[in-house]
C-alpha cells in the first residue's frame, strides 16, 4: 500500500512546476496520493488528516509555510529543494529519485525532529497576550519605518539584561542559525544542539555580541523605543513573516515550544552542506581583474 502523501508544490518557481509531474509520478508508484496542491492551498492538509507524510517541492520557504499545519498534525515534512540554497529540504530530485521506494512506500523513515519557538506579544502591564505564534527559524523585532533606532529592554529567565540600541534583535533557533541572524554576525548552531541564540541587529555599541542560551530559557524583550508609521513601524517577524506590530512598552516573550518532524537525507552530510553552500571556511575568490 505504502505511504498517504500530500503533495504541495510552489507553482511560482517554474524548476518546481516541471518537476510536479514527476514526483506525481514516483508517489503513485510507490504510494498513495492523498492531494496535490499548490503551497498557498496549505490549509487543505487539515482536511486529511490521514495523510502520514507531507512531501514539499520548492525549497526552504516552501517547507517554512506549510510547518504552522503540518506540525499541530505530528506529520514529517520531506522537502525536495529546487531553490538556490536548502537546509531545511534535504532532497534534490536524483535523490528523491533513488530513494522513492523507501520514501513512498513501506521503507524506514529516517527522521529528525527540530525545535520550534513560541512568542507571545503582551501590552505594558498586561497579563493577557494579545499575539502568539510560532516559528521554526527566528523571531525578530525590526525596527521598521521610519527606521530610526529602537531600544529593547533584554532579560533571560527574569534576570536583568541590557537595554541594546540598534535596529533590532533575532532570537533563532539551531535550525535558523544559517538564516538572519547569520547575516546579522550569529553563530551557527549544528540541529542537534538544545539551545537558542540571541543576536542584535546593528546594535549602537561594539560590547553587545550574540549569545547562545539553554533552549529551556525565556526571552523577553521589552518594547522601550519602536517607530510608528501609518500602522507600521516596529514589527514582529516570525520566520520572515511581518505578524504584527509594536507599541512602545510591549514585551515579547519567546520559549522553545513543541518540534516539527523532517524526513532525513541519509545520504547527505551537515558539514558537507556547510562547504557546498554557504563556503564555510573556505578562502575568499578572487576574479582575476586581467591587469
């Protein structure tokens, strides 16, 4: 009988679109086709709750958007990547190729289970959250327009922290550690590890540098200067998604909550995915200039 897949497709990434035809082709074979859908039909998964595997073809941002209805279900995520650079989608299409039967049908799964953050958003002295939401990567507070620098008040597990001026902050997970806050000066975090890290976003001062805490920690952060502008301004971005605004005196607190299941490459290698995409370690190049 094999596997009950449901099959979502970015349909605006034409590498992708090609290749739907034929990864159609390789679950009949070896499986059962619950649906196929394009990604922005993600919430149609929660009318099937009989499927036992959800297969993502896109890349990266592709799996980010169908985690929030694929984790609550407890269903593993297998993403073939056919973007430019893929961390969370393990599988190009030779190996989806090579490893259909196992995959499709009755195989083993190979499975890794990654941690995902909670942030709740609360008003000056309210006990009530007027926000929560989930993200796999990161959580980030942005400045925003008119892009003027914002404090943040930083506390970790109720002890007292800094005030950081700069243009704002990202708490990430292992997972989101080759994403934002990477580009932000973060360290990367191999999947496995229990932790969150904490990085400022151009912070006003050269003392305050990322750190890593015990993923059991809360994070809040404490709205003491945000920008305004045309129902704008500051703003909470979970996993790139622009989810809501902030007013000055806001507390965001963020919590490691919950896992999402991703099917596993075992052909494939962290640190060889480290050096083939992101060139870790390797030396700068250099183009020959012809003088």
């Amino acid at each position: 009988m094999g596997r009950r897949v449901a099959l979502f497709v970015n349909r605006t990434k034409a590498d992708a679109a090609a290749a739907e035809d034929e990864v159609r082709d390789l679950i009949e074979q070896h499986g059962t086709l619950v649906f196929c859908d394009d990604v922005s039909a993600r919430d149609r998964l929660r009318e099937h709750p009989e499927a036992d595997l959800v297969v993502s073809l896109g890349g990266d941002g592709t799996i980010l958007s169908l985690v929030d209805v694929a984790a609550p279900m407890d269903i593993p995520l297998l993403g073939v990547n056919l973007g430019k650079l893929g961390f969370l989608a393990e599988f190009d299409l030779d190996a989806l190729r090579a490893g259909a039967g196992q995959l499709f049908g009755d195989g083993t799964l190979h499975e890794r289970r990654l941690g995902r953050l909670s942030a709740e958003v609360f008003a000056r002295q309210s006990t009530q959250a007027r926000f929560r939401g989930h993200a796999l990567n990161d959580v980030v507070v942005t400045a925003g327009p008119p892009y003027r620098m914002i404090a943040i008040g930083l506390s970790v597990d109720g002890g007292p922290g800094p005030e950081v001026s700069g243009d704002g902050m990202i708490v990430a997970t292992p997972t989101g550690s080759t994403a934002y806050t990477l580009s932000a000066g973060g360290p990367i975090l191999t999947p496995e590890v229990s932790a969150m890290v904490i990085t400022p976003i151009a912070a006003h001062t050269l003392s305050f540098r990322p750190i890593v805490v015990d993923a059991q920690s809360t994070i809040e952060m404490r709205m003491d200067r945000v920008n305004r502008e045309d129902g704008h301004g500051t703003q909470l971005l979970l996993d790139g998604r622009p989810d809501t605004h902030l007013d000055a005196g806001d507390r965001v607190i963020v919590r490691r909550d919950g896992s999402v299941r991703f099917v596993r490459n075992e052909s494939q290698n962290y640190w060889a995915t480290l050096v083939g995409k992101l060139r870790w370690a390797q030396a700068p190049r250099f183009r020959d200039s012809g003088a």
